[in-house]
C-alpha cells in the first residue's frame, strides 16, 4: 500500500461479528475473499482480513444451526391431533 492512498476496507475497524443476519455475515465473506485475491495485499492485511472472515464463518454457521433446530415438520398423530416433529438430520 503507498503512503498517500487511503485505508482499504481491512483497515478499518470491524464490525462485530456477531448480531448481522446471514446474508450480511455471506456478503462481508464474498467481499473478504475478493480482497484476499489481489496480488497487491500486504500479508498483515491478508492476516487480518482471513481472520475476520473465520470469524463470519463461524457466526453464519451457527445461524445456521440455529435455524435448523427451529424447523419442525408438522404431523397429525392416529389420534387426529398435530405432533411438531424435528426434521431429520441429513448426513454432510
């Protein structure tokens, strides 16, 4: 980076990591993963930016997991009543 250019967006301050919605938590990873591709990143830069982006992934897969546990399938049960089953897990 020259002297007189301005700070990228790795420069600047983070913001929390936690409380953004999914899609904010993807978007700001595309973006890092975009900065990570320039060949003209400094590797404290490079640094920084690689662990804010684990720092998305993380948060994005517990949203995630989050998610996951609050879909239920509805059932009605012999008995004509309504049963929330989880959903079953697929195998990763």
């Amino acid at each position: 980076m020259s002297a007189g250019s301005e700070p990228g967006p790795a420069m600047q301050a983070a913001p929390a990591v936690e409380r953004r919605t999914l899609e904010a938590h993807l978007a700001r990873l595309e973006a890092i993963v975009g900065q990570l591709e320039r060949e003209d990143l400094e590797l404290d830069q490079a640094l920084a930016l690689f662990e804010e982006g684990i720092g998305h992934l993380r948060a994005a897969r517990q949203i995630l997991q989050q998610a996951e546990l609050r879909i239920e399938r509805l059932l009605e049960d012999p008995d004509g009543g309504i049963v929330l089953e989880p959903m079953p897990r697929s195998a990763e």
